[in-house]
C-alpha cells in the first residue's frame, strides 16, 4: 500500500490516527441528540397504521391529559409550514420531488408516516402519550408489493422533461445488438429493499432562538442544504437559519434528505416555545427515513466464442413512492465499463404507498453492479473462461460510453493486484470442484465503479496568535475521518506540523461546501484546504515582509511558531510578529476551489476490485465468507488507515447485500415485518471475514491537484456480485435474488 511520487515523504499518505479518535472512543464527541439547552423537551412521533387513505379521525384527549404532556400535535392544529406548495387539488399528492409535507393534511401515503407528535417534559412521557393517539381512517387500497406492479414502471418525469437526463434510454450501437450473439444469456436480477440502520439513530434538536431564527442540532450530511432547506421551508434568510452537525454516527446516505421527523420537531418546538428533541427509534428508521429501493434487473449479454462483447442491454426498474421520484444510476456501469459495440439501457421508476427511498453507500451503482457483474460471471462460465480474462478481453482504454479517454484508470493492476493476494490460482473453472468435507469451496470476483466527482467549496484559513492554524468548512464527517485528512493536507500544505492544525466542519456557519455524498469529500474540500493554506502562506508572505519577497509558497515552512523558508539556514518570523504587523489580529483568509474544465474533456471515475472466498454447507446451505480481498484504484490516498477502514467497512456492508440484508413486507397491510436489528439482519463480527485492502496509490491530478478520486461508494460496489459469483464456484448454483439465505442455495 504505496502512495508514489507526489507525497513522498509527506503526512499525506499517513496512516495518521483519527484526530477526534479520542474523543469519539471517550464519548466526548457530541451527537446531535446529546446538546443539552435550557428548557428541553422531548418530542415522539405517531405513525399511520394504513398505507394509504384519509385519516376521518384523530383523538388526542387521553394524550393530552396524560403527565407531563405539552403538546399534541396533528394535521388538525398544526401550524403550516410556509414552504410547502399549495395544492390546487385537495386528491392530489405532493408534487413530484417534493419532501412529505408533515402534518399538512388528512391524506396518508405510506404505512407509519407521522400523523401525530407529542411533546412532553421527559421522553418517557412522550412515548407513553404517544400511544394514547388513537386515529381512524377512510382506507383506500394501497399498492406496495413491487413484483405484482413492476409493469407499470415509468420514465423518471426528470427524463420526460430533459432529453439529456442520464436516466432516459440510452443505446449505444444497435438497440439489443446483444441478441445477435453467438453466445448470449438473458436473465433477472432482485435487490430487496435495504434499511439505513446506522449506530447513530436520526435525531434532531430544534430551537427557535428567536421567532425568526432557527436553530436545529441535526443527523445530517449536508449543513449547508439543510440550512437552505429549512429556510425555504419557513420562508426565512438563510442566515437566520443554523444547522449544526459536528459529529454523525455513521449515515451512509440517509443524511442526503431531509425527513419528516425533521419537520415534525421544528414544528413542535414552534408550537411549544421550546428546543425540541426527538431522536427515531430503530423501528422508526425502517419507514420514516429513506433506503435502498427494491430493484427488479434484467440483463440481456451475448459475446463472440472467443470471449469479444456483441451487446448488452440493462433494464431495470426501481422503486419510489407514490409522491416523491427517487432515481439513481443503476445503469452506469454498465454504459462505461466494457468495450461493447451495442449497449442499450432502460431505467425506469415505480410510484409504490412506501415512503420515499433514498441513497445508500455506492447508490445505483452497487445495485446496477449486482447484475453486470454477475452477468460477466455467467457470460464467463458459458464460455468456458476465466472471468477476470473475460473482462481483460473488453478492456476499454476510452470512456466507450462518451469516447472521452480516463483521467486515469488502474483497473488492469486491479485484476493483477487482486488475484495475487486471493490466491485467485486456487479457483476451478468447473463449479463444485473444490470440496473440504460438507464445505464446498468458491471463488468470485466483481467490479466497481464510481465518478470521481468533485465540486466547489470554501475554507477559511486562520493563523491564531496562539500559534495554530485553524481550518472551517460547511462539510461534514459521517465516519471516513474528514477531519483526520484534512488536517493532513494541510500540514503538507503549510509544512506545519498536525498537531498545530484544528479542522471544524459540521456547521452551517462554517464557509460554503456540500454535502458529504457521492464520495467527494476529499476531492472537493480537500483541493479547497490545498488552495486556503497556499493564500495563507501568501498573506504571511506579505506580512513578513522583504525576506520573504521572492520566494514560492511551497518553499516556505511554518514549523516552530515561525514563517520560515524550508531551505536551511534562511530568515523566520515568528507568528506573533506577523500577528503584530497585522494589526495585533489573527490572520486569516478564505479560499474558494473548485473544478475547471476538465470534465468536458475526461472521462473521471475511480475504479474497485473485490474477490471473495466462500465456503457452502452442501447439507445446509450455510454460506460463510471466509476472505474478502478489496482493492481501489482511487488516485492519492491520504490516510492509509482511515481509508482502509473505509473499503473494510464497505466490503462488509456489501456481504450485508449478499447474504443478510432485506426488508420483508407485509402487504396485505402494506407494513414491514422486518423492523430491528432482530429481524433486519447485519453483518455481525462472526459473519466478517479478515477484509484485504489494497490500493494502487497512483494520483489523478486531473481529478484535482491532490490526485484523490474517492473510495467511499466504490468499498461496496462489487461486492455482493464477488460473493455471489463465488457461491456459483463453490456450487454451480445461481442465485439473482439477493439477499442469499440457506433456502435459495438449497
Ligand atoms: Mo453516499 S450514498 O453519497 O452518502
């Protein structure tokens, strides 16, 4: 695990530990629900108990009366939200992309959407009160089972409306040129939905400061969209709005949207004059935040005796709710990944009475990947090929879906890298061949891809009289170690030592930046915190005078509470001098950075390997993955620790994908079964293999000037088809339907 040139013998590449490492583990890191302001109050929501219809009812006396109870509110009493759209027509649901308006009306959409908060003096009491709400309801009959209605998905109303939306149909070459193949396979592919089920369940604490100025401690990915949102919402300035996010629990998407409890709890802290707290239970985060939507996928490959792809065409259609249009890029891959002369693709969507799903870790693509890498596997064993040399066969060297060329691509050392550490020798091409005792052995491969986005973003740069350097932007941390690295680029940037660097991130208030999604954190925030240190290098420069006139930022060096030149022997200034000739002040600057045009001319992606080793019952069907090898092509990395960490837990969460993960519905109540961690199944430790990482460390400074490209989503994209590709190995059975429990290998 190397980063070369670029870094060498920098703090970037490091396997620094977590700068808020201690803090975390001493539970010294404050989470949203975990402020304690005056006066709190603790807020609990109740759901519907029908999927679709009017509420005809609601009865809060006994809730009311109960102890310690301030408030009960319901689409009865409830102030209305300024911001949430006027409908012309009393029947017809929230416009399409539009967030549930809470508490706006009778109409129910889904099953357990908040009908009802209370608020009460101590939890204990609003959760009791919540239960003394009783509703009744006009029901209407409500579609949620996904295969009953997966013929009347439709085009994304985003595609209708742009004819260059990426989720229109696309074709590359002939339409389903696949079918002309000498040697082709159709075939289905089901994804169940999956739950966001992060450590840190959803929470927020809503405080009016003032009648115009609100003030929300909440889980979130995005300080700044959120800040927006609720100003939007409530019809104030932005200013007058603060979101504070400095620590999240983990959230792997679900932070990406704002949801109803959000609102709720504003609502209710408005109503009661009070900071309102309310956190989800665990069976809440099974309806009232987003997941990974059902998928239905059908593949159609076909590719010449010798191995050459002739076609492939990918449809799929995802599920959404019956209000809100979720999409994602279930196809990408497919469109990008291998020279192919006919590739066409069909995305389409299915308004279902479920709550509106959202992104989870590697979002489409994870799901897309599931099906083309599984089909490559197929393809493979009807060819009688190795996979590996399969894919090495339809290499494409340019961007095939754009004819762009890479920014760069290390997919070929993937390969290489990859089946070394797995011992990929070992794998029989005939499946069942390798047996040790009940225990049949196998082993898979898959890839993944993901773009390498990056966007603009601001830091401000301060050198404080007390000798350190602090560092501010609107990001957050929902567990990669934002902080750690940042921290580490900017030592490298200032030739300042770690210790004397303090990153903040997690408040509104903080300079611009985005959301922590899509696996640009680093690219977008880190190239800004690149850009602010060089200014304030700059602006030292300046202050310190002639001596340091004519001289590069990079050769200066701030070691020893001093601006110094790094070549020996040159003059310093001490930072309290440069204090001093600026006005007795910190110094400070705030730099903006963001991408130029270099998209218009490369194709950017980073590019992930998995290979898994499974062993199957042959008498139960049990099937233990026993090694997980993962490696990223992801450009520089900057905490060798950190990072691993990250593609560990994504291997992990793609072994989720494979063997445990799914939500199980009830229909004939539209409810799901599946709603805790009893039922809704994990990974545990014991289901967790030794995960191998490895990256090729090569940069991309097209990218950005740090050369990263990202590793977030790319950890689990890959992996459940790797794990499922090995199940066929171990036993020549093939499994479509995730997830993969003993009764379908049987
Ligand atoms: Mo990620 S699904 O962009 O949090």
């Amino acid at each position: 695990m190397s980063n070369t040139a670029l870094f060498q013998d920098k703090v970037v590449g490091d396997r620094m530990n977590r700068v808020d490492g201690r803090l975390k583990v001493t539970g010294a890191a404050q989470y949203s629900a975990e402020y304690q302001l005056p006066g709190l109050v603790h807020g609990a929501l109740v759901g519907s108990t029908i999927a679709k219809g009017r509420i005809t009812g609601i009865d809060t006396k006994a809730a009311e009366r109960a102890p310690g109870v301030l408030a009960v509110i319901t689409h009865l009493n409830s102030p209305k939200v300024p911001g949430f759209a006027a409908k012309s027509n009393p029947d017809e649901p929230p416009a399409i992309g539009q967030p549930l308006r809470v508490f706006y009306d009778e109409r129910i959409y889904f099953n357990d959407q908040p009908i009802a908060l209370v608020v009460a003096d101590t939890l204990e009491r609003a959760r009791y009160a919540a239960r003394l709400v009783k509703a009744t309801y006009a029901p209407e009959e409500h579609r949620t089972n996904f295969e009953a209605n997966k013929e009347r998905g439709v085009l994304p109303t985003q595609a209708k409306r742009n004819p260059k939306s990426p989720q229109n149909d696309k074709d590359r070459g002939q339409k389903d040129g696949y079918q002309t193949a000498p040697v082709k396979l159709e075939a289905e592919y089901r994804h169940p939905s999956e739950m966001h089920n992060p450590m840190e369940l959803q929470s927020i604490i809503a405080h009016w400061e003032a009648p115009d100025r609100l003030t929300v401690y909440d889980k979130v990915q995005a300080v700044k969209g959120t800040q927006r949102a609720f100003a939007k919402d409530w019809n104030l300035p932005e200013d007058n709005v603060k979101v504070v996010a400095t620590f999240v629990g983990g959230a792997f998407g679900n932070g990406l949207h704002n949801w109803p409890h959000e609102t709720a709890a504003i609502i209710g802290a408005k109503v009661t004059g009070k900071p309102v707290k309310l956190v989800l239970t665990r069976e809440q985060m099974f309806t009232m935040v987003g997941y990974r939507p059902y998928t239905w996928q059908r593949i159609g490959i076909g590719a010449t005796r010798d191995g050459k792809l002739v076609g492939i065409t990918h449809e799929s259609v995802g599920q959404t709710s019956s209000y809100e249009e979720f999409t994602e890029s279930t196809l990408q891959q497919t469109r990008m990944m291998y020279a192919c002369p006919n590739v066409s693709t069909r995305y389409r969507i299915l308004g279902l009475d479920i709550s509106t799903p959202i992104w989870m870790r590697g979002p489409g693509e994870a799901t897309g990947a599931f099906a083309l890498e599984s089909a490559l596997d197929e393809l493979a064993h009807l060819l009688n090929m190795d996979p590996i040399e399969l894919r090495l066969r339809n290499y494409a060297d340019t961007d095939p879906d754009n004819g762009k060329p890479w920014s760069t691509k290390y997919l070929k050392e993937l390969y290489q890298m990859g089946a070394e550490r797995i011992g990929w020798s070992r794998r029989q091409l005939k499946p069942g061949s390798l047996r040790e005792g009940d225990w049949l052995i196998g082993y898979g491969m898959g890839v993944g891809t993901f773009g390498a986005n990056r966007g603009a973003a601001k830091v401000r740069a301060v050198l404080r009289q007390d000798g350190t350097v602090l560092l501010q932007s609107a990001t957050t941390d929902i567990g990669p170690g934002t902080g750690t690295a940042m921290v580490q680029i900017a030592a490298d940037a200032l030739d300042m030592p770690t210790d004397q660097i303090r990153f903040e991130l997690g408040n509104s208030t903080f300079p611009n930046a985005p959301s922590q999604g899509g696996s640009a954190t680093v690219n977008t925030v880190g190239s800004a915190v690149l850009a602010a240190c060089i200014d304030l290098k700059k602006k030292l420069q300046q202050l310190g005078g002639a001596s340091f006139a004519n001289v590069q930022p990079e050769q200066l060096t701030l070691t020893n509470g001093q601006l110094g030149l790094k070549a020996n022997g040159g003059p310093r200034t001490a930072f309290a001098d440069l204090c001093k000739a600026n006005n007795g002040q910190d110094i400070e600057v705030t730099t903006e950075a963001k991408p130029g045009n270099e998209r218009q001319q490369y194709s950017m992606y980073s590019f992930s390997i998995h290979f898994a080793e499974v062993r199957v019952h042959a008498l139960t069907g049990e099937v233990r993955v026993t090694r997980l090898v993962s490696g990223a092509d992801a450009g520089t990395i900057v905490n060798l620790k950190t990072a691993g960490s990250q593609m560990i837990g994504g291997a992990i969460g793609g072994i989720g994908m494979a063997l445990h993960e799914g939500a199980v519905m009830d229909d004939r109540f539209g409810r799901y079964v599946t709603k805790d961690l009893a039922d809704y199944h994990v990974p545990v430790h014991a289901d967790a293999p030794p995960v191998e990482v490895f990256f090729v460390g090569k940069p991309d400074t097209i990218v950005d000037p740090l050369g990263t490209k990202g590793i977030g989503e790319i950890a689990i994209i890959g992996v459940a088809p790797a794990i499922t590709n090995a199940i066929f190995n171990a036993t020549g059975k093939r499994i479509r339907e995730l997830p993969v429990t003993p009764d379908k290998v049987l």
